[in-house]
C-alpha cells in the first residue's frame, strides 16, 4: 500500500502534464483565419483568394496542402492572412519556409514602396503546429497573436 | 430618150424588189446561224461620250457606241481606311481565351489584377513599385515570348513627375517593346482613377494630374498606333473618382474592381483582334 500511493501519484501527475501540452490542433483554416479578418486587427480592406492562386503565391504544391484560407489587402498595406492544413507535419515545415520566404519578399518590396509598412512585416506571425502553417501581417500583432494561439499551441 | 428613161428605169425597179422578196432583209432572229449580224456590231463609232469628255476618241468597230472604250484604265479601287487607332469601342464580349496571346506589364495594380481578376489565360510581367524606367528587365523577360496583344499600366508611381518628361520615356518604353514584340497589338492602359478624399487632401494624386497623365498618354497612343485603355471609365463612379468603398489609401482598390477592369477589357479591344 505504501509503495502503491506514490505510484498512483506518479501516474495522475503524468496524466496531468500530458494533457496541460494539449493536443495536435485540428480545425477548419477558413474558421481562424475568418476570426482574424473580423477580429478589428487590420486597417485594409482584405479579398480572399481563390486556392489555386494561393498556392501559386507562394510557390506550394497541392500535393503540400489539404486546405488553405488566405486574405490579402489591397496592396496599400501589406496586411495579410495565410491558414494552411498541410498534407502532414512534414508538408507544414515545407509551408512555413515558404510563409517565411513571403514575409522576407514583402519586407524587400515595401522598404522603397510604403516604409511604414516594414514594421508590421517584422512582426508578423509565422508559426506551424503539427499539420498547420500560418502567416499574418497585421496592424496589432498582439492582439493576432492572441487569436492565433488559441488554435495553436 | 425620155421614152427610154421611162420604160428602163421601172423596170429596173421592178427586177430589185423582185430579188429582195425572193433572197429576203430580215432582221436576225433569235437562235438563227444564218441571221445576219446585229447591225451594231458593224457601226463605226466617230463621236467621244459627251458624258466623259476626257474619254479618249473609239477605236472603229468597237461593238458598243455606248460602252467604255477598252483602251481606259479601270479606276483605282477605294482604299481601305486603316485601323481609328487609339480609341476603343465597346465590343462583343470575349472570353478568357481571347487574352490566351495577352502579356500584361506592370505595376502592383497589375499584380492585383493577377490576383484578383481570376484572369489566368495571360502571361503577367508586373512588380510592386514598377516605373517606366525600371521596366527593362520585365520587358526583356516579356520578349523572350511572341504576343498577340501587350497591355501596359504603368505611371501611377510616376505621377509626381513632370508630364512631358514622363511621356518621352514611356515613348522609348513603346519603341523598345514594338521592336521586341513586331506583331503584337499594344494597349497603352491609362492611369486609373483616385478617389475623391485622396484627390481634395493630397498634391500629387489628383485626378487632374491623372487626367492629364491620360490625355497624353492618350495622344501618344495615337502617335504610335497602339490603342488607348481608358480605365478611369472602366473603374471611375458616376462623380469621377474612384469609389470611397473599394479603397482604403485612394488609389488602391479591392478584389471586386479588379473583376470591372477585366470585365472592361472583355468588351473594348481591337476591331481586328478576332
């Protein structure tokens, strides 16, 4: 009895630690990145995109996504929204390069064209998590942030 | 000898008119070999048309006293007028098929057109900040393919330039690409239209400065036998400018406008484009 108590112990600590990691994310990508358009975080006017010319934005393959959800502004700021399901975990870090490769590209561009825009892309969000890769530009990264991480852990 | 004249002469008379009834002075009748000619085809024509004084005298025994003598000249045929560059009108509409030979050049409004016009059936050569002077590389990656059509926006990032010197550069931009791209038709897009907010509180984007950016760039068009894309018709509201609701800086604008730009350039291209 002695030696069984703290075993018990053991295991209900472990139970409790594993489920305070919380589990691989599953969601719709149109479900978040539709929270984020209407979150207040943005300052443009932002156009969805159809999935075929998303991925040819930003250089992904279908065999790489299941399913993506991607905003763009209308070019006056650089405000962005980019959800993707990836094929597998693998397939997301593929679509986080390429996220990142995106941001990188937009600093170039907007650095001559609207300056003021460079500190939104230098905080912009890049992040992958299990199957999922997202990229959002915004004018509060705080508050997207905030959003993005109640979908991703 | 009066007798003489008065038996002979009678007789004479009489023997004539008895051989013309037996070997007959018809006229020719139809389908007969043996009818004689038509008298017309024998007459000797001596007199000019007075109805062409400057016809030259008949050859005789030409066949027709009224027809046209076979030494003049036929008149020279009308000549066709060439294409009313550079103005378009509105046309039967076409789908994207027809813009499967297009190339579009330019800046970041021609970058949201390729991402929001569903457009796909073009080529685009286009870059955010992208200037007449800047546009060589875009264009030598361009030739490196025959075009049917090249549609051009560019001078929205130029507005603050003076005119006259922004014109001679986009006149050598047009020489370089028709001596590039030989056969294609070039479509010179005029500058799109800035809302009413952006042009009553900012100095250089205006609608006047847009407007007089058109005009001459309309003009050079013309000069140069491209055609001239008004998209300030194409995007403009009933007051002018662009509309409030579509933009957020004045000049940029969303999805759905871009969806007006093509639909404007389904129906206004070159009368000999088909």
């Amino acid at each position: 009895m002695k030696k069984t108590a703290p075993l018990l112990l053991f295991l209900l600590m472990t139970c409790l630690l594993c489920a305070g990691c919380g589990a691989a994310p599953d969601f719709e990508p149109a479900e978040l990145a539709e929270k984020l358009e209407g979150s207040g975080c943005f300052t443009d006017l932002l156009s969805e995109m159809d999935q075929s010319m998303a991925l040819e934005l930003y250089g992904l393959s279908e065999s790489d996504v299941v399913q993506c959800a991607v905003y763009l502004g209308t070019g006056a700021t650089a405000e962005e929204i980019a959800v993707f399901k990836a094929a597998s975990a693998s397939a997301a870090k593929t679509v986080a390069e390429a996220l990142t490769a995106r941001r990188d590209s937009q600093i170039a561009a907007y650095k001559n064209y609207v300056p003021a825009e460079v500190p939104k892309l230098e905080s912009a969000i890049v992040k992958s998590s299990g199957a999922y890769a997202v990229y959002v530009t915004s004018a509060d990264a705080d508050g997207a942030a905030k959003i993005v991480s109640d979908y991703m852990k | 000898m009066a007798q003489l004249v008065h038996t002979v002469i009678p007789s004479v008379l009489a023997l004539s008119l008895t051989l013309g009834a037996l070997f007959g002075c018809t006229s020719r009748t139809s389908g007969d070999p043996a009818s004689a000619p038509p008298e017309e085809t024998h007459t000797a024509q001596t007199e000019v048309t007075p109805a062409l004084p400057e016809t030259p005298p008949s050859v005789p025994g030409s066949a027709d006293p009224v027809s046209p003598s076979p030494d003049l000249a036929p008149a020279s045929p009308t000549p066709t007028p060439g294409p009313a560059y550079p103005d378009l009108t509105e046309q039967p509409e076409q789908n994207d098929e027809f813009f499967a030979d297009s190339a579009m050049l330019g800046n970041s409004l021609v970058d949201g057109f390729r991402l929001f016009s569903g457009l796909t059936s073009c080529d685009y050569y286009c870059a955010t900040s992208m200037t007449v002077a800047g546009a060589g590389d875009l264009i030598a990656q361009m030739s490196q393919k025959q075009y049917g059509k090249v549609y051009i926006l560019l001078g929205i990032n130029e507005i603050g330039y003076d005119v006259d010197y922004f014109i001679k550069q986009y006149d050598a931009m047009l020489d370089s690409i028709r001596e590039r791209e030989p056969e294609a038709d070039i479509y010179v897009m005029g500058l799109t239209p800035v809302s009413a907010h952006k042009s009553a509180t900012d100095t250089t984007f205006t609608m006047d400065r847009v407007n007089a950016y058109n005009e001459a760039l309309r003009a050079l068009a013309g000069e140069k036998e491209c055609w001239y894309v008004d998209l300030c018709d194409a995007l403009a509201d009933e007051t002018g400018y662009l509309p409030a609701n579509v933009t957020t800086d004045g000049v940029h604008f969303a999805a759905g406008h871009y969806k007006l730009w093509l639909q404007y350039l389904r129906t206004h291209y070159a009368p000999e484009a088909l």
